[in-house]
C-alpha cells in the first residue's frame, strides 16, 4: 500500500504523469471520458466530491474499489506505482497539484530552513544516533514521526532545551555502578530478579548486569539526552527545529 503524505511541506516525489495518461487512457477512460468529464458508466473526476478526495483516499478508491459499483479494485491488476501514477494524472485532470509520494529516500521538505536541520539532524549535532524517523535512525530515544501532533511548541522547546525537566516515559535511564565505582548509564530496557538489562548510550549495545555483582542499581532521573541543542546558535537551532515541525 502507498503511504502518502499530504501536508503541502513534505517532500516530494512527483509521479509521471506521462504514464499515467497512457494507464488512464486504457483502463478508465471508458468509464470516466478522457478528460475526466464521466460518461455513462461512470461519474466525472473533475467534479468537486472527486477534487475532494484526499490523496490518500483517491489513491484507496483506486486500489480498492467501491463495493456495490461499477467501480472495481485495481489494486489486483495494476501495480502501486501505477495507481500512484494514474492518480497524478488525475490531479492534473482536475487542474489540482500532484500527488506527493512518501518515498524515503527523499529529502522531507522542500523549505530549505528544514533541509539545513535535516542534515545537522543527521549529521554533525548526532540527533540521529539516539532518534529516528520515517525509520531510520537510533533507538535510544522515540521516535519523531509526527512529532508536532504531540508536543506543542512549548513542550518541544522545553523537551529540546532541558531535557531532564520531563522525562518520555520509557525511555529514562539507569545508572549501574560497579565495584570499583565506575558508573555506567543507559537506556533501561529489562529487569528479572537476577539481572538488568540497559541499552549502551549509543544505543549500540545491550548490556546485562547481574545484580549480585554490581554496588547499585539506581534510576536516573537526568534525561540520556544531552543538551546540545541549547548550545547551537540561533539560526541552527532555527533549522533545527523547522526540520522537527516537518515531521
Ligand atoms: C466500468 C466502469 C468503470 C471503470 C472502468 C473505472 N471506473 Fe472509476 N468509477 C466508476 C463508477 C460507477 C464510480 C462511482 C462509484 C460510486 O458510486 O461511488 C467510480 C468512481 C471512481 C472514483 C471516485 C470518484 C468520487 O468522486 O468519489 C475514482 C477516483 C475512480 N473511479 C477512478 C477510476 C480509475 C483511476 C479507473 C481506471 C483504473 C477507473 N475509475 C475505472 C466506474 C468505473
Ligand atoms: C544520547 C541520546 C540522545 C541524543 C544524542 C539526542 N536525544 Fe533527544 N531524547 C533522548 C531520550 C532518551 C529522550 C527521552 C527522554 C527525555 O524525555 O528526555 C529524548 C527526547 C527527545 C524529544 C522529545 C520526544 C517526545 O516524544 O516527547 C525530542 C523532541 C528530542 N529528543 C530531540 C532531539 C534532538 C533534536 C536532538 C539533537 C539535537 C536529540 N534529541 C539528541 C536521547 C537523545
């Protein structure tokens, strides 16, 4: 199934839409006219209930059908792409903009603002070694998909300049403290009567400790996320943060 993306900000594939005239042509066009005006076996796509349709929805009416019609699915007999494709040449039918596909490899905005973040993200700042999205990335830290519709700007201020001040519930640390008092810290991730178990804070390792042969075995309450952002200038942290709103 095609993921979509609907938001106007997200980046961007945008389909053949040469293709899809051709696939349009062969398949639809008896139904729905050529340019979409209807005919009798089928209604207009150029009217406002189609012009309507989310894309996500124009492409599942596509693939799936609507039961009871003359409209069948053809999810069966066409491939993803070109339904992608047939739905682009659609949009442009109706005079709408195309479709945007949610190809992960793309880069996630078109506002250079976000880009510049995207890359220090990745990059140089190393959010990416505890944080994922659109799923690459570290699992130390949640993932940041959709970030914005749970925090508000406050909350992403303050998760961003002090960390520790609330703690996403599981995701605290643990500190281990050993014989020789070295204390190591990391992601809590399991317990048993015997042992612990915490994720090393590069998130590479799973480490196991017996409880029987370590001095301690304590909660945290400072956040595994180091206050970096705090300490980037004003237009990184501004990059930053348009990145963060992209997702
Ligand atoms: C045999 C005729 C027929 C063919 C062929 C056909 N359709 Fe349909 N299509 C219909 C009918 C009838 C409806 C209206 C269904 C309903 O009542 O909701 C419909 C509805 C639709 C809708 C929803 C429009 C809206 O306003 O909700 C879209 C989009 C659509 N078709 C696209 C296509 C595409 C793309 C193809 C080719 C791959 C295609 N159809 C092939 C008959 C057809
Ligand atoms: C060493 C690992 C680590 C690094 C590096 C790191 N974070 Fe985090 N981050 C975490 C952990 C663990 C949490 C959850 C605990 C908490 O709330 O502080 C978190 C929480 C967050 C949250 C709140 C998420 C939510 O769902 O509420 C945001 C936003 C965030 N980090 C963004 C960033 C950004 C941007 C960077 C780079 C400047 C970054 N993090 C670097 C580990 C890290």
């Amino acid at each position: 199934m095609l993921v979509l993306i609907l938001s106007g900000l997200s980046a961007v594939s945008f389909a053949g839409v040469g293709e899809g005239r051709g696939l349009y042509s062969a398949y639809c066009q008896i139904c729905h006219g050529a340019r979409g005006e209807g005919q009798t076996m089928g209604k207009p796509l150029t009217d406002n209930p189609a012009k309507r349709l989310m894309d996500q929805e124009l492409v599942d009416v596509i693939t799936d059908g609507r039961a009871g019609t003359g409209m069948v699915a053809w999810g069966g007999s066409l491939s993803d792409v070109e339904i992608f494709d047939i739905a682009s040449f659609i949009r442009n039918l109706q005079g709408m903009p195309p479709l945007l596909l949610n190809d992960p490899n793309a880069p996630i905005s078109d506002d250079p603002n976000a880009l510049a973040g995207e890359l220090l993200f990745n990059g140089s700042v190393g959010c990416a070694t505890c944080h994922s999205y659109r799923e690459k990335g570290g699992s130390v830290g949640p993932n940041l998909d959709g970030l914005t519709s749970r925090l508000d700007e406050a909350a992403l201020l303050q998760a961003l300049m002090n960390p520790s001040a609330s703690i996403v519930s599981g995701y605290g640390a643990k500190e281990v403290e050993q014989g020789d008092g070295t204390i190591i810290r990391g992601r809590y991730r399991n317990d048993s009567e015997l042992a612990v178990q915490i994720q090393s804070e590069d998130g590479r390792r799973w480490l196991t400790y017996f409880k029987e042969r370590v001095t301690a075995i304590r909660d945290s309450d400072e956040s595994l996320m180091p206050d970096t952002f705090a300490r980037l200038s004003a237009n990184e942290q501004q990059q930053l943060l348009a990145f963060l709103k992209s997702l």
